[in-house]
C-alpha cells in the first residue's frame, strides 16, 4: 500500500506498518543473542528487571501503559515460559505481586549487552534521519494528551456540517417545522402551555406582524433549527429571545449557535439595544449557550410560563 497517496488520515495504519516492521526484527534480534523472549513481553519484562521487586498486575499496567487485561495476559504467557511466578502481597494477601524467576534474573543480566547495541543502533538510524522519530512520537502524544484525535476529528465534522448550514429567514414553508421542533423539546421536559400556542399556532400574527423575526437553520433542505426573535413592548429591552430549538438528530452541530449569533446580529441590524430571555435551568446545555453568547442572569418581567425560573439578558450597544 502507498501511504503517502493515501495521506495524513492513513496514520495508523502506516505506524502499524512500521511497528510490524520494527517487531518483526526484534524477534529476530532476540535469536541473534538467544534471549528466550517476546517483544511484546518486553514491556514487562523490563518494568520488573529496574524495579527489582514484586509488582501488582494493576501497577505494571500504570507503569508501562498498557491495558489490565492487556498485562494480565501478557503475565500468564510469561508465567508458562518460566520468566515470571506470583506469590500473594505480605501486608494484604488480595494481591498478587509479580516475580521474575531465577530464569527471568538470568536473562535481565544477559540481555544487557544486547541493550547497548540496540541503543546505538536506533541512535544511529536517527542520526540519519532529517525528523527525529523518538522526538516526534513524543511530541505527537503530547499533542493528543492535550486532546485526542476522537475530539480533534469530532471538531472538524462539526466545522464541515457548520458551513453546509444555511440560516434562512422564516418562509409559511416552515411553519410545520418550527412547531414540531418546539412541541418536542417542550414536551420532553415540560407541557405546552397558552403562551406557546399563541407563537406556535400562528407565529405570523403572534411574531411577525408585531415586528418580529424568525430564522431557520436548513441544512440540504432539512430544518434543523429554529428560533425567533419577538418584538416586546416595555422600555428594558427591545426584543425577546424564544422558541429556540434544534432537532435531536443535529445535536453537536453548533446549530444553537449558529441560529443564536445569527438571531443577535438580526437584532442588533434592527437597532435593538439588548435582548432578553427565559429558559429553566435543567436546561443546562441551553443554558451554556445563552452564556457563550453574552447573556447573563436578570430579574426580569412577570412570564406567562409556569417553567420559567432564569431570565436572562444581552446588552448589544
């Protein structure tokens, strides 16, 4: 296979390669000093050959890196090669330390030689090399401690999906979508109160005609989200922040987002001042968001809904 044709996302395919590459000469090194090991034993072996004293299976396992399970099965295939015995801890006897027996001890000291030419072996296949490998790995995992390649991945769809998104202004068209997704998040943690049937049953009359505005976040002609923009008339604040929701098929799209920053911008075109809000605090992703994008706790106006108990607002000028 040629993995520079395939490119970057090939990497773990191609350090597998290279570590069947690398293992199939150890096997081979271990017979050039007949040393009666494993190179996946190795691991183990040298863990227990420095510390020189009985070690639990869990902090082996802590100590090398590897799987529990991983090291246990490791340590019962060296058990049968006679490398290694176990006996139960002194001082608590539900653990079981892990020995190298006087085969073990006696191969700890051959293979020390073997060691040396090793090193410098490996040093010098570095020294020609323009990238140093050792450096490299040790950099790259530090880089995936910081976050993985799950996340890093993660982070990108959501990027890519984010830009196929197009934030429409509210059509009749949507009518259907904009109730459906707000019965669903409202019914899912509450019931459908008058207020929301007002918006909902006829957000033309109830939103529009009074100076407010609707978006819609579509995605290959799929509504995935919506959210409005009401009109309020008091002297505090301009406009009102409701019936936001996002399909539960396109959590993790940064949809909320989207349609919340869009929304503000909306407002703030209109000549809003600031925008106020109510929400309830089980709802924490929601709840998150509005903090993300500016807003912050009030004592607000008397609401209409019984599930109100955080009331929020943004000061756009």
């Amino acid at each position: 296979m040629n993995f520079d044709s395939i490119g970057e996302m090939a990497l773990g395919s191609r350090l597998r390669a290279l570590s069947n590459i690398v293992t199939e000469d150890a096997e081979r090194i271990y017979q050039l000093y007949n040393i009666e090991l494993k190179p996946k034993w190795f691991p183990v072996f040298y863990f227990l050959s420095n510390e020189n004293k009985g070690k639990s299976i869990t902090s082996i396992a802590r100590g090398i890196g590897q799987s529990h399970p991983s090291v246990i099965k490791i340590a019962r295939e060296m058990s049968k090669a006679g490398l290694i015995f176990e006996q139960k801890d002194v001082s608590d006897k539900r653990i079981n330390n892990v020995f190298l027996t006087e085969k073990g001890i006696e191969i700890s000291e051959k293979i020390k030689e073997q060691y040396t030419d090793v090193e410098n072996a490996i040093k010098d296949a570095l020294k020609q090399t323009k990238h140093n490998l050792w450096l490299a790995i040790q950099e790259f995992e530090y880089v995936l401690s910081e976050k993985s390649l799950l996340e890093r991945v993660a982070k990108q769809k959501k990027q890519r999906e984010a830009l196929e998104i197009e934030i429409l202004e509210y059509l009749p068209v949507h009518h259907k979508d904009f109730k459906r997704l707000n019965e669903e998040w409202i019914e899912k943690y509450f019931k459908i109160e008058e207020a929301d049937r007002k918006a909902l049953d006829n957000p033309k009359e109830y939103i529009l005609d009074k100076g407010g505005k609707i978006l819609v976040a579509v995605q290959k002609n799929t509504v995935l989200g919506v959210c409005a923009l009401i009109k309020m008339n008091d002297q505090k604040h301009d406009y009102e922040l409701a019936k936001m929701a996002v399909s539960p098929k396109a959590q993790g799209k940064g949809i909320g987002h989207l349609l919340g920053t869009a929304i503000i911008e909306k407002a703030a075109s209109l000549g809003a001042s600031n925008i106020y809000l109510e929400s309830n605090t089980i709802l924490k992703p929601a709840i998150s968001l509005y903090k993300k994008l500016g807003f912050k706790k009030i004592v607000g106006h008397d609401t209409p809904y019984e599930r109100c108990n955080i009331q929020m607002e943004l000061k756009i000028k």
